[in-house]
C-alpha cells in the first residue's frame, strides 16, 4: 500500500486523481482556521481545481488549528505534507477519488501562536477564511451579543496574553498589520450561519473594541467580511472509510475526506486585497448572497434537524436510512413546500421545486453514510438559527407551523436521553447539562423545555405555537415518532 505524501505523488494508482502542478512553486495567500473534514470537501477542493487549471499559484492554503483537538490534524498534515484524499460517492455506488494539494502549510496554534500570527500578519496574506462552528462565533443565539465573560476570551484581552482563541489570533495580525502600514486582509467565513460575514463582522469587532475601542472601530471600518454560502454533505471520516481508501485506491492516508457529489459555494464579491478567480472553479461570485443562503439554511439545514430527532427516536442511525422512508420524504418535502419555502425570497438561478426533490435525493445517498448523531450535534446552536427564523416569519404572517413546531417537539423528546426502546442517546451539545434536565421535566411540565428563553424566545407565550408543539410532545411521549408524523403529516394535529 502506498503512503501519502509529496514523494509519493508520481507513483499513486491510476485510478486515483493526483495534482499535476508544482506544489512547490504554490505560495500561501489564505490562511484557513479550523481545517476539518468539510474545509476540505469544500474550500480546499476549490483552490486545488484553480491550481489544477494553472490559476492560483499565490493563492495556496495555509492551515491552522486553533483548538488542542486539533493536534491529531496537525500530525496528519505534517506526516502527509499537507495531502489528503478526497473520496466523492455517488448514489450508484461509484468511487471518485482525487488527492488534493491546495493546502501547502499548517500550523498549530496551541503549540506556537506566535508563527499563526506573524503568518497572518506577513504582507503575503490576503485572506483569513474561516470554519470554526456554528457556535465557534460566541454569541448568544437569540441576543446575538457577543459573550464577554468567556474564559477563553477573558484571558486573550489580558495585557501580554499569547492568543488563544480565533478572535485573539486574528485580532493581534490585525493590530501588527495596522503598524506596519499594511492593508488589513479579507475575513471570508465558511460556516452554516445566516449572514456568516456579518456574524463574523460583529463577533471580530466586539472582541477588537473590548481590547481598544478605537481599533474595534478600525476593524468595524476596514476589514471586509464578505458573506458566503456553503453547501456540501461530509461526514465526519470513520476508521472503516480509511480502511476503505486503503482497499479500494491502495492509498495508506490517515484521514480522508469522504462527501457527496454535489458542491455550491455563494460568495459575496467584497475583498481588500483582491482574490483568486473562484469563479472559473464553479464558485457563485454574486453581489447578495442572502437568497441563497436563506434557501439552504431553511431547506436543507432545518430539514438535516427534522430528520436527525424523530429518526433517531424511530430506530434509525444512518440518514439514508430515515431519508428513504416514505413516510420521512413526505414529511420534509411538506416541510419545505409548506413552511420553509413561502418564507424565502426568489433565488436568481434556482428552481425551489427541483432544489426541494434533489435534496431527498442527496439525504438518500446510501454512499455517504453519515449518520443522525452528526446531524443532532448541537443542536442548541442549529435550531436557533436554522428553524426558528421560520417558524417565526410563518407566526407573524400566519403561515404553517405544525411540521416545524414538531420538529422542536422531537428535539425536546429527543434531549431526555432515553430512545423509545429504553436506550441511552448519548445527547452531545454544548448545552447539554441544561437541555435534559429541562427536557426531563416536561413529563411532568410539558413547556419545561421550550420556557428556556435564551434558546427559544418568547415562543412559549404564543398560543398557537404551543398548542401544535404540547400536541406533538404528547404523542411523542404516548405513541411514538412514527405514529407523530402520521399524524402530522395529515392535515389535522397530532392527537394526544
């Protein structure tokens, strides 16, 4: 089996997909915090296209990890010089496989912050983009203001401090380019976040003015955070898939990338220092992203947190599994034409009717395998931001809510932490310790769940609401998820 690194590139089997260009002629021009499995279906696959077609050659990668989690990357990429392969599975069973080359540097912060803040801060860097979570911004979900009184963060804005969170990383290149005489660089953020350059803009310049009011300002005037929209389904990568690797492409890579044929990628054109020409790689270069956004946010994200409560509470582990069942099709799809879509403004270039039926398509793909738990990961950062926006748009307006105020239901059912059959779910959330103490009262106290007002808002003062989410908590707690979405999906509300 052949290991993967630079000098193995000539020799990798011909059925695998190798760079052809001179990674070493390939100088950084991005620095990327947060280099996970999706960075690199997604973003890094763009740059290593541009590269291939002989773009780009200021524009490579350079990696950062931000987190001590991130030590296990870090080895990886010094092992593999920065490769990896990327696997895209197609719903028939085909295997495509490609090793990417985009990424040409990493470092690790916890190890050294210094070397991640002089990297930024070098004439050289253009663009800091970003994948560091949903809630990797700080923020409160239904505030919006940025936490202060995080450890983390307390301990970045002391006088001297080594940095160590993002905002503290990216703050400190900021002020060092600022004494220079250097423009300040482009913050591009990549996470699944309505009006994540907006976001990022917020969260940066609350942290900048905390350490200086007059450099929050400065950051607040002169560094452009584009918005973008991101959109590729990547698991996380299982021991079994880089066994598989090792099978099928005789490619010994410790970490690959696993993910479904379809890419988009959205971006708001708005840069200080130029950018390289994404769109000849596919990107959607526009001038508002926000129809787009707001599609795959409430359609494909909010439908991801539909099916991952009530199929996990059904018996199902793998989201094909519960996407292929008729009886979930029909509630999403009902979802989406419902609910979803009547919130959402005209889409330039996308027909809503076929986006809807390829996304069951996608959610379906035996290939991919990824499973519920992922999609149910944190759920107090997604529902917040993917769900709710609908189903308070569709109060306001009068608008449908059954489906969606169900799908909070089976959430709250789901952070009891006990499945229909007595097992334990293992509820990973940052919130966690909250959710199913709460969600564990609502046997006795049905809204003991839903009066959490820093997650949910007012919602538990609307009667409307209330009467569709206790009736869908009620069945779930008496006859179970499949007998809820019958019900559901019919037009009258689940009986109790």
């Amino acid at each position: 089996m052949q290991s993967l690194d630079e000098r193995s590139l000539p020799s990798l089997p011909s059925a695998v997909s190798a760079p052809t260009y001179d990674r070493s002629r390939v100088r950084p021009g991005i620095v990327h915090l947060g280099v996970g499995a999706f960075h690199r279906s997604h973003q890094a696959m763009y740059l290593d296209r541009l590269l291939e077609q002989g773009e780009a050659q200021d524009w490579g990668i350079c990696g950062v990890g931000v987190l001590s989690s991130d030590r296990g990357m870090a080895e990886v990429m010094a092992a593999q010089d920065g490769l990896y392969t990327l696997v895209v599975k197609h719903p028939d069973g085909t295997h495509e496989a490609r090793v990417v080359g985009s990424i040409v540097e990493y470092l690790f912060a916890p190890d050294d912050p210094e070397a991640v803040v002089e990297k930024m801060a070098a004439d050289t860097t253009r663009i800091v983009s970003l994948t560091v979570t949903e809630g990797g911004y700080n923020f409160s979900p239904v505030t919006g203001e940025f936490d202060a009184t995080n450890p983390d963060v307390v301990s970045d804005l002391q006088p001297g401090a080594l940095p160590r969170t993002t905002f503290g990383l990216v703050t400190e290149a900021l002020v060092r380019r600022r004494q220079r005489g250097l423009a300040p660089f482009t913050v591009v953020s990549c996470d699944n976040i309505q009006g994540n350059g907006n976001v990022a803009r917020r969260s940066f310049t609350a942290f900048a003015a905390l350490r200086d009011p007059d450099l929050g300002a400065w950051v607040e005037r002169e560094v452009p955070f584009p918005n973008s929209m991101v959109d590729r389904i990547t698991p996380a990568t299982t021991d079994e898939e880089r066994a598989e690797v090792g099978r099928q492409f005789g490619i010994e890579d410790r970490w690959p990338v696993v993910c479904e044929p379809f890419t988009q990628w959205v971006l708001e054109d708005e840069f200080s220092l130029g950018r390289p020409p994404l769109e000849d790689a596919g990107v959607q270069v526009v001038e508002d992203v926000e129809p787009y956004e707001l599609m795959k946010l409430r359609l494909l994200n909010a439908s991801h947190q539909a099916l991952a409560y009530f199929g996990y509470l059904a018996g199902y582990r793998l989201v094909h599994e519960a996407a292929q069942d008729p009886l979930f099709q029909k509630f999403l799809l009902g979802y989406m034409e419902e609910e979803a879509t009547p919130t959402l403004r005209p889409v330039p270039g996308i027909d809503l009717g076929e986006y809807r039926e390829n996304l069951i398509v996608r959610f379906s793909n035996p290939a991919i395998r990824d499973t519920l738990a992922r999609l149910a990961f944190d759920g107090s950062e997604r529902i917040p931001k993917w769900l709710l926006p609908v189903i308070k748009e569709n109060l306001t307006t009068g608008g449908e809510i059954r489906r969606s105020a169900a799908v909070v239901a089976s959430w709250g059912r789901y952070c009891e932490g006990v499945d229909e059959e007595g097992r334990p779910i293992e509820v990973m959330d940052r919130r966690r310790d909250r959710l199913m103490a709460n969600a564990r009262r609502q046997r006795e106290d049905p809204l003991a769940f839903l009066a959490d007002r820093e997650l949910f808002g007012d919602l538990v003062d609307d009667e409307r609401f209330v009467s569709h989410y206790r009736a869908a908590l009620d069945s779930l707690h008496e006859r179970g998820a499949r007998a809820t979405l019958q019900a559901v999906t019919g037009r009258a509300a689940p009986a109790a």
